[in-house]
C-alpha cells in the first residue's frame, strides 16, 4: 500500500487535483493522504477546506498559516516559517511514501522543503513555466529541483525542466490536469449556473480574476485602481468577480472589488470561491475570462472564448492566439476589453487549438505516481543536455 499525500493550500489549486486525488483514494494500492493548508484554512478565503469535505474526501492534517491582518512581504514570510513547521509535524506523522505538490506558491514551496529534509520523494505538477511578474516564477524553479518526478502541461515545459538539470526518464508531458477537467466534468446549464449564483449572465458579462503583481513596478493598489476605473467606463458590462489568493497586496484587491460591486450591485457580484464545477460551468456562459489568473491562459481557451489579460503577472507564459495581452494601465485595458469583447476576435477565440491539451492527463499522472519505483528516486543525478 503506497501512501501518497496530497498538499493544497487554494481553492484552484483543490479543483485541478480533486480527479486526481480520487484516482489514488479508490485504488486498491494507494492510500490518499490530504493536507490543507493556508487559504483552505481562513474564512476570509471562504473555508474552502468544507468544500474538499463536501466531496466524500478526509483531511487528515490541517496546517493554518495566515497572519491575521497583516498583508505585506513580512507577514508572507512568517506564514511561510508555519508551513514550514507545520509540514514537519505532519510528514513526521504521517510517513508518506511520496509527496504530490501543484505550482508555485509559498506554502508549496514550504511543503517541499520539508519532504526534501526529511527525504520523501516529491511528485511536482506544472514545473517549467514561466511567469516573469510573480515570485511564484522562482518557487517554481526551486520546487522542481527539490522533486523527483515531473510532470508538465507541453513539451516546451518538459525540455526546460530537463534543461534544470533533472533526468528525461521522470519528467513526463501529460497536459493540463485543468483542461481535462473541463471536457470531463458535469457543468451546470445557463439556467443552473444562474439560478445557483443568483446573476444573470448575458453577452456582456465577464468573469474576473485579478491577483497581486510581486514583481514590478507598480503595486497592486495601482493595477486594480486602474482596472476599477477601466470598468467604471464600460457601464454595459457585467462583471463576476472570484477573489484573489493571500499574496501579498492581496487585501487591495479585495477592497477594490467589494466597493465595486456595492456601488454596482445590478451589474456585478462578487465570490470568495465558486467551487471548480460552478467556476467551470460560468466560465462556459462568459462572453470573456479577464485578470492575471493563469486559468485564463491554460483553460480558458479549450472554452472557444477570449482572455484579456492583464500586466506581467503571466509574462513568458504558453498561450494560444485567444489571449490578448495589455498593459494595467485604465487606457489598455478599456483598449484591451474592446478588443476581446469584438465580433472578430471571439470568432478567432471559438477556433483556436488550445496548448494545453492533452488526452488522459490524470490517469497518466496516477500511473506514475502509482506505480514508478520509489527505493532510488531521492539519488538525483544533474542532468546535462547533450551539447
């Protein structure tokens, strides 16, 4: 019986492995372990842990790492010496035969410093992209050189992982977990989703994502001013907003959206969390994704509609021909809004190929991690490209 325990500390993050996790908890010869941390944790974000309940799933540890109050750079790093701490426990505890990590956020980042010490081999999802306007482009990297089987969205991901100097026999192009998510779960009609969110979504609404930037030049005070203004002149756009992560700045974002949508209240909501299925089956009825969410790169375009998005949170990321790409400033994105919201480009929106997808993508991931011998996997070797 192999123990493998899954770490999640979002929202998103829970929607992208939840196929996953049920693959490894039905099988005769895994045992799924569950870790929640961080946002799962904090009814500022929602609970969402309830959501992962809900599901039939057991959490067999909880780690709460938010600082209460604070948003800055500061209280990001003490939440990140919990994590720390507190996956120390829980491995210890827990004895996991291998470690199931997603992306490239801090607590990700804590719980693969922990397995790595403690010497349980990491299984790293979506290694080698490239985000240049976060610090999640940094823990990404590092996370990947902590694990020990990889597993990426493209094959340009895959060569930049073995460029890391990790062994081509474990880094394996399965596709994006998301996308497979959206060709293979239920969502809800027009009617449904309407009726549950209690919004009526026409060809003018637009669903909304808008994180932190914790990279640049500007701070998120300024980027999520702008795009207020942005949308205060687009009167006939409706507007579903799903709230950002706990990154830092985070705190402006949501104060932003919240005086939005009171001032606005016929013509846009807000949510802490929709859940993956309600988020999927919105994002179906939308007539564009817009913000600086990944989401909107990666599974948007297997949609057939547009993503605007917005700054450098994303640069140097894979993305088809229905994103378009613009500044944070008021002026790009109403130029940008327009763009996306035109007659040409949601037509070249409804036909493009999405790079992301992949056929099987989690039942190639529970293959591996299921079966791929585990005795040497922590002897990394550096690889070096053959010159």
């Amino acid at each position: 019986m192999r123990k493998i325990c899954v770490v999640t500390g979002t929202r998103a993050e829970y929607g992208l492995l939840s196929r996953l996790m049920r693959m490894i908890k039905d099988f005769d010869h895994t045992e799924l372990q569950i870790i929640a941390t961080n946002m799962h944790l904090s009814p500022k974000y929602g609970n969402t842990y309830q959501e992962i309940e809900k599901d039939g799933f057991t959490i067999d540890k909880k780690i709460p790492i938010l600082e209460d109050g604070n948003d800055d750079a500061v209280a990001t790093v003490k939440s990140m010496a919990k994590a720390l701490s507190g996956f120390a426990d829980a491995y210890q505890e827990l004895t996991p035969d291998l470690v199931v990590v997603l992306g490239d956020r801090y607590e990700i980042l804590a719980a693969a410093i922990a397995a790595l010490i403690e010497r349980i081999p990491i299984a790293h999802l979506y290694g080698g992209e490239i985000t240049e306007g976060a610090y999640d482009d940094a823990i990404r990297h590092s996370v990947t050189k902590m694990s020990h089987l990889h597993f990426t969205s493209c094959e340009e991901y895959r060569k930049r992982v073995i460029q890391l100097g990790e062994q081509p026999e474990r880094v394996f192009n399965v596709g994006s977990i998301g996308v497979e998510n959206i060709k293979r779960l239920p969502l809800m009609t027009k009617d449904a989703i309407e009726k549950e969110i209690d919004f009526v979504i026409d060809e003018n609404t637009i669903l909304v994502t808008y994180h932190p930037v914790t990279l640049g030049n500007r701070t998120a005070k300024e980027d999520i001013e702008d795009f207020i203004a942005a949308l205060d002149e687009k009167k006939e756009m409706k507007v579903i907003f799903t709230m950002p992560n706990s990154d830092t700045g985070g705190q402006f974002i949501v104060d932003a959206v919240n005086d939005f949508v009171a001032k606005n209240p016929n013509r846009a909501k807000a949510f802490k969390s929709l859940g993956v299925v309600r988020y999927l089956s919105v994002m179906r009825q939308v007539a564009a994704v817009v913000g600086n969410s990944s989401s909107g790169l990666v599974e948007v375009p297997s949609f057939g509609i547009p993503t605007l998005n917005i700054g450098d949170r994303q640069k140097g990321r894979l993305a088809a021909e229905s994103v378009c790409n613009c500044a944070p400033d008021k002026e790009s994105v109403i130029a940008g809004l327009d763009m996306v919201m035109s007659k040409k480009f949601k037509e070249l929106a409804y036909i493009v190929q999405n790079p992301y997808e992949k056929s099987n993508t989690a039942e190639e991931i529970f293959k591996v991690i299921s079966t791929y011998p585990l005795e040497q996997v922590n002897q990394k070797h550096f690889y070096d490209i053959p010159q």
